[in-house]
C-alpha cells in the first residue's frame, strides 16, 4: 500500500492534471466548431448540440458521483472517469458525422463529471484541515487557466493541424493520468452503503440539465420567449419539486440539510454570486480585445495569459493571507478588489498601453485565485468526514450552475448594452462593453455583504490549523481495501 507521504506528494498533481484536461476540453472546443462544421459538412449551429450534450453529461454526472464514490470507492471511480473521458475524446477526434459527435461528447462530460468531485473528495479526505489550503490552492489552478488558454490553444491547434487533434491531444495525459491513479490514487470509501435515489437523480438531473442549456444558449436568437419561459418554468419546477423530495427521504441525492453547516451555505452562496461577474469575464474580454481593440484572435488569446500566470503565482501568498487575516476578511475584502477590478476594464480601449492591460490582468488572475481557493476550502471547513462526499458532490453541482449562470450573464449584458451597435464601430462596441463591465463589477460589489456572515474565527481549522487534535488520521483511517 502507498504511504500516506507519498499520496500527499503525487494526489494533487494527479487531481490537477485530469482537471486541467476538463476545464481546457470544455472551452478548446467552441473555436473550432466553424472548422468541425465544415469537416462534417453541417452548418455550425447544427453544431451547438456537441457544446451542449457535453453539459447534459456533467448535470447527469456530477450529482451521481458522491454515490458512486461511497459504494465504489474513489480510486475506481476516477479511473473509470479517466478512461471514459480519454475514450470519449478518441471517438470525438475519429467523428465521422454531427451525431457520433454528439454522442461522444455526451460520453465525454459524464466522464468529466465524476472528475471534480470525486478529485477533489480524496484531497479532503487526505489532508488534514490544517494542510487542506495548500492543497487545494493548488488544485485550483487548473480550474482558473483553463478556460482561458482554452480558446488560444484551440485557435491554434485549428490553424497549425486539424480539429480532431483537440481530441488526441487528451490520449497522452489520460494514459499518464491513469498510470498515477493507478499508483498512488487512495480508495476512500463511503461509511454506509445508502441507496441510489434515483428519483432525485431524475428531478436535479433534468432540472439542471435543462437550466444549463437554457442559460447557454440564452441571446442566440434560436428560442422564442414563450419557448424559453416554458423551459425555464420547467426546470425551476423540477428543481423544486426535487427540493420537496430531498426533505422527505432519509437518503436523498444530495442532502440538501447540509446548507444549515453556516460555512458551507455561505461559501457556496457567495461564490454562486461572485461567480457571475468573473463568469463573464472568459466571454467579454475577447470581445474587447478584438472587437473593441481591433486585435487579432492569436493577440487576444495572448492577453488572456498574464490572468493565468498569476493565478498560478497567487499560491504562495494565499496560506499566508489567510492565516493573518482569517476567511471573513480575506472573501469580503477581496470580493470588492475583484469588483475594482472588473470596473478597471472600462478603462481599456483602443488607445490603451498594452502593459496596462496586463497589469489589470495579472491583478484579475491573482484575486480570482485567491477568491476561489477561499472558497473551496472554506466549504469543508466544519464539515464532519462522513459528510465530505456529499458536501464535494452539492458544491460541484452549485459550481457547474454558477459557471451557467456567469456565462448567460455574460450573455444579457453584451446583448443589452451592445443592441444595434455596429460591430466595426470600434469606439461604440468599446464603450458598450465598458458598461457591461461596470455592471459586472457592481454586481461582484454587492456579492461581497454574503461573506460578511462570517465570524470572525470561521475557517480558523483550516486556515490556522487550530482543530489539529480533533483530525485523525487522513489517509489510512478512512481509506478503503
């Protein structure tokens, strides 16, 4: 068996690595679908299908995953995820047509489902609370770069080779990945063996599933309004009639009783609101770049960058933030940095210095990462270890909604403040994204008072280490055989 050393040396490499191959697939897709369209000879909204299947997998997939990890424990679970995402991503690059697209890519999200939860399930269960900041700071990362290299790397993936390398370019890390999970990933298993609700499966499920796609493809022109008010009146209805059905079962899909745990209910509130100002960003700031600047996709993509280099510099200065100021302080100050932030981008415009923009992007990068790495931490601050599988399983379906919900938000804002705007109009598509970033940014403002709910010395087991004692040991008494 592993020491418990060295899963504490290899666990969050291994977690990052197969979540950066998610985060990156879900947004290296979009730029190549004109070229996946023209290859398989469909028009590329036909297309909008392969963006949206891979969301239905994740709103099947992610609730499912607490379950699946408590009965079959997390070592099998996420080697399976591995393999079925790394097989899907093969029959995704070998699509001969728009429907084994469609499917493959339906595959796909339920194999990158399981990943998040599941992954980040064995980090809580690993490290102690006391070490749980500096390993999840690191998780994070990948969560953070992602989404914005993917749309630079699929940019030039399309323009160098072909489209289908967007897919085999997964097959060497999947192989890689399940080598590690193989070696070193532990097998943590569930206290109690409870039943599938598979009526709540069902209800969320189809409920989020329908929401997402609903948020996504929001301002597309392709629904009527009474369509897409049926729709949403639909989900909401599913949503709560599961909320009415998870108070009445004694195992529900995902208990929705663990949001009285006040840190928990206000990480995951608070970051539902942040997320829909930093949500936009991935979607707006491309249209500033090349729409408002007048800059080509490859210099667009390359201003994206500064953001991801310091998020990955953030690492080092977030343990000790936290440790000094504690979690109220450090989300309810840092949410207004993030807000100032945002509205700094009304700044930018065709005059703009090139070294102003990176300095208010590496400024974006680095309080986004400290927001996020906050947050997913705090979540499992007083979170009892039985409870850790459920509490990774609600806050990775919160997340994938709240990253809906930015992206639609994104959406509202262009569409309203852009309305007939030329978009050769230099000046004019600026100014109008300059009010949808101030908008942004006053919304991110206000999401700051959820964190003011805090005490003082919430988070202080994780952040300072003060609940030591308490913690036994991480890896051998929970792991499975």
């Amino acid at each position: 068996m592993t020491d418990s050393s060295t899963i504490k040396r290899y666990l969050p490499w291994l977690v990052a690595t197969a979540l950066f191959m998610e985060h990156l697939d879900a947004t290296v897709v979009n730029t190549a679908i004109p070229s996946i369209a023209a290859s398989l000879q469909v028009t590329p909204l036909s297309l909008k299908s392969v963006v949206t299947s891979y969301i239905l997998g994740l709103a099947v997939g992610i609730p499912l995953s607490g379950w699946m990890a408590d009965r079959f424990g997390t070592r099998r679970v996420f080697f399976t995820a591995i393999s079925t995402f790394t097989i899907a991503s093969i029959l995704c690059g070998l699509s001969v047509n728009a429907q084994m697209m469609t499917a493959a890519r339906l595959l796909q999200g339920l194999g990158g489902a399981m990943m998040m939860p599941v992954g980040r399930l064995a980090i809580v269960r690993t490290f102690p609370k006391s070490e749980l900041l500096a390993a999840m700071n690191f998780v994070i990362i990948p969560a953070l770069i992602g989404p914005l290299l993917g749309p630079t790397v699929g940019g030039l993936i399309v323009h160098w080779t072909t489209w289908r390398m967007i897919f085999f370019i997964n097959v060497p890390v999947g192989l890689a990945a399940l080598y590690l999970v193989w070696k070193h990933m532990p097998d943590y298993r569930g206290h109690e063996k409870r039943p599938l609700d598979v009526i709540g499966l069902v209800l969320f499920s189809s409920g989020t599933a329908i929401l997402s796609w609903l948020l996504e493809v929001f301002g597309e022109h392709t629904l009527d309004a009474l369509t897409a008010a049926l729709l949403l009146a639909l989900s909401l209805g599913l949503l709560g009639t599961y909320a009415w059905h998870a108070l009445r079962i004694k195992h529900p899909l995902l208990r929705l009783t663990l949001f009285k745990v006040r840190t928990f209910r206000i990480s995951v509130a608070g970051g539902f609101l942040t997320r829909l100002g930093v949500g936009a960003l991935p979607f707006l700031l491309p249209l500033l770049y090349q729409l408002g600047l007048g800059l080509p996709a490859w210099q667009s993509g390359l201003l994206m960058m500064p953001s991801a280099a310091a998020a990955m510099g953030m690492k080092m200065f977030a343990p000790r933030l936290l440790a000094r100021f504690g979690y109220r302080q450090v989300l309810t100050v840092n949410t207004v940095l993030i807000g100032l932030t945002i509205s700094m981008f009304t700044l930018v415009g065709p005059g703009t210095p090139f070294y102003v923009i990176v300095a208010i992007s590496l400024a974006q990068g680095f309080f986004n990462s400290l927001q996020f790495s906050s947050m997913n931490t705090l979540a499992y601050a007083d979170i009892e270890p039985q409870d850790t599988s459920m509490a990774s399983t609600m806050s990775s379906s919160f997340q994938q909604l709240s990253m809906s919900f930015g992206l639609a938000a994104g959406s509202i804002v262009t569409a309203w403040f852009l309305g007939p705007v030329a978009q050769d109009n230099r000046e004019q598509v600026a100014q109008a994204l300059h009010h949808g970033f101030a908008t942004l940014a006053v919304l991110t403002l206000l999401s700051s008072s959820v964190f003011w709910r805090l005490r003082r010395n919430d988070g202080d087991s994780i952040s300072r280490g003060q609940a030591k004692a308490k913690e036994a040991e991480p890896v051998e008494a929970g792991q499975g055989t």
